[in-house]
C-alpha cells in the first residue's frame, strides 16, 4: 500500500558492526555515556547472560537521573522474566508491550513489534536485527552462536528514526496508524554521494498498513545493472520479489542470495523456502548457504545501495509485523558491507542445478510438506483478509 515515508537526509554518518561481540558493546557504551534519553525496542528479549548486562547498563542509566524507555514486544518477550524485568521496573524504566499475548485477541496474536532499535540522547541510532539473548551475545565469549549486523548512525537520519520511535510508543497500537507527515511516495534515489557525505533514509513496514521496505526493495531490483546481494535467513519473498530477482538474473545482473544453511532456528521454514530454488537457479540467480552457524542478518546491496535493518523481506514480515530498515548510500558503508558479503560467501556452499535435481528423497519430502503448509496458511490468511 503506497503512502508517505521519510526522505532522504544527508551528512549522515553510518558503520557498520558485525557480530554481538562488535556491537552490544559499543551499544552499551553509548547508553553509559546518556545524559538524557535512552530508547530501545525490541522483539526478541530473553533472561540470561546478554539480558542480564542490557539491563545493569539501562538500570545504572537510569539511576543517574536518564529516561529510558523500553518498547518490547510481548511475544518476543515473554522469556524476559523475573527478577530482571522487575529490575527495570524498580528502577523506574519505562517499560511497555508491544500487543501482550491473550487467547481472547485470536488472531490479532499474529501482529509482532519486529524493530529492532537503540536512541542515545537522540544523536545516535543503532539498528539492525538482533534481539537481547544469549545467541547473539555472551559478555566473556569471543564469538557469538548467531550471526547478526548492526549500523550505528549520527546525523540527520536520526530524528527519523526518533519520530518513528516516539510514535510507537505513544500509540503502541497496530491500529493506530500513522504515517510521516511530509512525503507522499517514494522518494527519488539521489546519486553516490563523495565520501563523508552519507545519504541515508528510514523505510518502515506497519503490516498491511504500509510497505515500504518492500516497495523500495522491489523498486531497486528494478534498476540494478552490476549486483544485486541479498541476505536474509527466512526465505519465503513475496512473488514481486522473486519475479524481479530472476527478471535481474536474466538481464545479467550479478544476483547472489545468501541464505540460511542447516543451522538455523526453524528448519520448517528453511525447508518451505527452497520451493523457490529451481526457478531462481534456472534464471541465472545464484543461491549460497551459510554453514558455520545460523545466519541472522537482514542486508541487501543492489549497486551501491545497501538497506539493512530487521525486514526478512518475507510474505511473514510483510504480513504482521512492524518493521524497520535503514537504507543507505554512503561509500563507506557500501564498501563494508560488500567486504561483509564477500566473507560471508567465501563459508557458504553454492546450490547449484545439478546439486539441487540430486537432492535426496526424504529432503524432497521435507521440502514438498512445509511448503505445501506454508502455501496453505498463507493463502487461508489471503482469503480472510
């Protein structure tokens, strides 16, 4: 559904940070350095070790006179139990959830606050895909079980990503919708900026309410001449997505997917996806599975524009949840984040035609169940809405 978004503002300053030992401290350096608001939102929220340093780092924040507010959803939440979430609460954090679970709501159940995002005394944003638990990040361990990303960001982008924020927050209601208040569109992409002149734009998903991040994604695989790389480790893409990666494909384009391998969290999911496979493999796209551990980041680059943020670009996504991408044009980041796909590559195995037709039988049937199932719910849920 078209509607306004934000525009793109410039002088903005983007890197990127991969894994949670890059990111949750830097994180938490910044709200040790607050002086007067700390937001965060989240989906994914469980006790242990990561909870546990998240919340001595709000809970010091607040002792020394700092807002913090918390924005969790109340499903991806419900493993952030006592006593750390009575440790925010008595140290006077503002925390809220994001459509609490009850069998009385139904189906209103499936809508999910899926945004993952950092505001330091609105001059710095963090955003990516990783939730607070103890696979994305272990405070004395080197290495993280799951592979994620992050951007931080100062400049101009960030009162956007503040609005989106305080929006949510105010209304903290799927119904509520809310659109920002000047651009009606998509904005035009500007051209690479020189280096130090980052280019950046919030894109959101409100459910049905808004697409956004799916317009934009669809519009740039539209115009992509050289590359287009996409990551994400839920892959059930809408058809607009998957008719543009192999109309790209045919064009010549450099379309590269990276995607999940055996290890993931929800292998039902994993298996349902690669129905998509032998169509994409015959139009020239190129498939990789991510082996050493589940891959979780969210990142695309067509060209020199990268979005990254906590979209899948899934029929899911799109379907129930509040989403957020940062998309950019910045030499800097471009770079970072070719030099992060080209690793990510260099440990994934390529599925090629011949290694797909020579599957075996019980993967065949995996495959054929789950995506008959996904097939099924998604098109019940298309015919009741």
């Amino acid at each position: 559904m078209a509607g306004p978004v934000f525009p793109w503002r410039n002088d903005n300053r983007f890197e990127l940070l991969i894994d949670g030992p890059a990111f949750f401290p830097r994180m938490l350096a910044a709200v040790e350095r607050a002086e007067g608001q700390v937001d965060l939102e989240l989906y994914l929220v469980e006790a242990g070790h990561c909870a546990d340093a998240v919340v001595d780092t709000l809970v010091a924040a607040a002792g020394r006179g700092v807002r913090v507010r918390c924005l969790f959803d109340g499903y991806g939440s419900l493993a952030f139990v006592n006593p750390a979430r009575q440790r925010l609460l008595d140290a006077s954090v503002e925390l809220r959830l994001y459509n609490p679970v009850s069998w009385r709501r139904g189906g209103r159940n499936l809508f999910r606050d899926h945004r993952k995002l950092l505001l330091v005394d609105q001059a710095l944003a963090v955003v990516g895909g990783t939730g607070v638990t103890d696979q994305f990040w272990q405070p004395e361990a080197a290495s993280s079980e799951w592979h994620e990303v992050m951007v931080q960001m100062q400049g101009p982008v960030v009162a956007d990503w503040q609005m989106l924020f305080d929006r949510q927050w105010r209304s903290n209601n799927r119904r509520t919708a809310w659109r920002p208040p000047t651009h009606f569109g998509l904005p035009r992409v500007p051209r690479m900026p020189p280096s130090g002149d980052g280019l950046g734009r919030v894109a959101y998903c409100d459910a049905r309410q808004h697409r956004d991040i799916l317009r934009s994604l669809v519009r740039a695989l539209h115009a992509g001449q050289r590359r287009i790389w996409l990551a994400t480790p839920y892959f059930l893409p809408t058809y607009s997505v998957r008719r543009s990666l192999r109309r790209a494909a045919q064009r010549g384009v450099d379309v590269r997917l990276l995607l999940t391998g055996p290890r993931t969290d929800h292998p039902s999911v994993r298996y349902a996806g690669h129905r998509y496979y032998p169509k994409l493999l015959r139009a020239g796209v190129k498939i990789f599975e991510y082996q050493p551990c589940f891959m979780h980041l969210k990142m695309v680059m067509v060209d020199d524009w990268v979005s990254i943020g906590s979209c899948n670009f899934d029929h899911w996504n799109l379907r129930f949840n509040l989403e957020a991408n940062i998309e950019a044009l910045d030499p800097a980041l471009t770079a970072a984040v070719e030099a992060s796909f080209r690793a990510d590559l260099a440990q994934s195995a390529e599925i090629t035609q011949e290694q797909w037709q020579d599957r075996p039988l019980w993967r065949r049937a995996k495959q054929r169940m789950w995506g008959w199932l996904d097939r099924l719910v998604a098109n019940l849920l298309d015919s009741r809405g």
